[in-house]
C-alpha cells in the first residue's frame, strides 16, 4: 500500500509542477509575441534606400578575393582564385524609374567583375575575366542595360569534377534582377544557367 501512495503522490507532484510551467510558458509567450510583433512590423516596412544607397556607394572601394586549395576526389589538387571588383567606369545610369527614393533623378553607378583562375595540379585551365557581358545574350533588355554583376559565390561538385560560380544581375538598389550560374568542368569549358 505504502508503494501506491508514493506512486501517486509522485504523480500528482509532476502533474501539479507541470501546470505551474505551462503557466510560466504562456506569460512569456505573451510577452515574446509582442517583441515578435514588433520585428515583423519592422521587417515589413519599407527599406531605407536612401541608407541602402550609402551602403551601395561604400562598397565601390572593395575588393573580394577568394583564394582556397583543396583536393578533389580523384586526389588532384585544386587551387581557385577569384577577385571581385568595381570598375569604376561610370557605364550604368538607371533611370529615374528605378530610383525609389527620388523618381526624378537617374542614378549613375558602375560595372562590376570578377577574375577568376582554376589551377588543377599545377595546369591552369581557367583564366578569365567575367562581367555583365559574358551574361548579357540571355538577359532581358532592361537588365542588360542597367543590371550589375552582384554577389558573387562559389562551390565545388565533387561528383561531376564541376566548379560553379553564382552571380545576381541586378539593376542597383532595386530588387529588378536574375540569379545566374557559370559552370566550368576541370577541362576548362564553361556554361551558362538561370539559377
């Protein structure tokens, strides 16, 4: 008898215990949906673009490199080194209609591209420079007047031997723009693809 009512007083007690959390829980979630509510307002209200612009501006001054080693499958050693660039050639004026916040001024901004060379066991089978051109037969006309080779990225396909390298093409400060992808097989040959 004394085992029975050890078990049920043990069962009552975590029962009991498990209220009072659950009341804890519901007061905090209370107090957490009104801070989850707050940042879904500020997700939700329309970006700064005269901030975004700033930020577009002050990265006309970097550069990014990409420079790693590693060793495929088949144990040849890969050596990929990239270098990411504004150009500074004043080429993109994007007409008022795309500028948010003044529709009554263009913007002038610049081209960007990227170098890139792919070194497979001491052979280079790729060196090339890459801009908005090497895309430009696919795009559509206003983004191959006004888009911008942006965010540049790159992974390796262990499988197929493939190194691929994304890019967006967008017109600046706008969210006008199409994701591509350069795909180069270890002989050096490239293709285009919309991501």
């Amino acid at each position: 008898m004394k085992l029975i009512n050890l078990n049920l007083i043990i069962i009552v007690f975590s029962t009991s215990c498990g209220q009072r959390v659950d009341k804890y829980v519901s007061s905090n979630t209370l107090a957490d949906s009104s801070k989850i509510n707050q940042d879904l307002k500020k997700e939700n209200e329309d970006p700064d673009t005269r901030e975004l612009r700033k930020e577009y501006i002050s990265n006309y001054s970097k550069v990014e490199k990409l420079d790693t080693s590693f060793t495929d499958n088949w144990g040849n050693q890969i050596h990929v080194q990239t270098r990411y660039y504004c150009l500074f050639d004043n080429a993109i004026v994007v007409p008022k209609q795309y500028v948010w916040e003044d529709t009554t001024k263009t913007f002038t901004t610049h081209n960007y591209s990227q170098d890139i060379v792919i070194v497979i066991d001491k052979d280079t089978i790729f060196n090339k420079t890459i801009t908005k051109a090497d895309f430009a037969d696919n795009l559509y006309p206003e983004l191959k007047k006004y888009a911008v080779l942006m965010f540049p990225n790159f992974s390796y396909d262990n499988e197929k031997s493939a190194f691929d390298f994304g890019y967006s093409l967008t017109i600046p400060i706008t969210d006008v723009g199409e994701g591509w992808r350069l795909i180069i097989d270890k002989t050096g040959n490239f293709s285009k693809t919309d991501k």
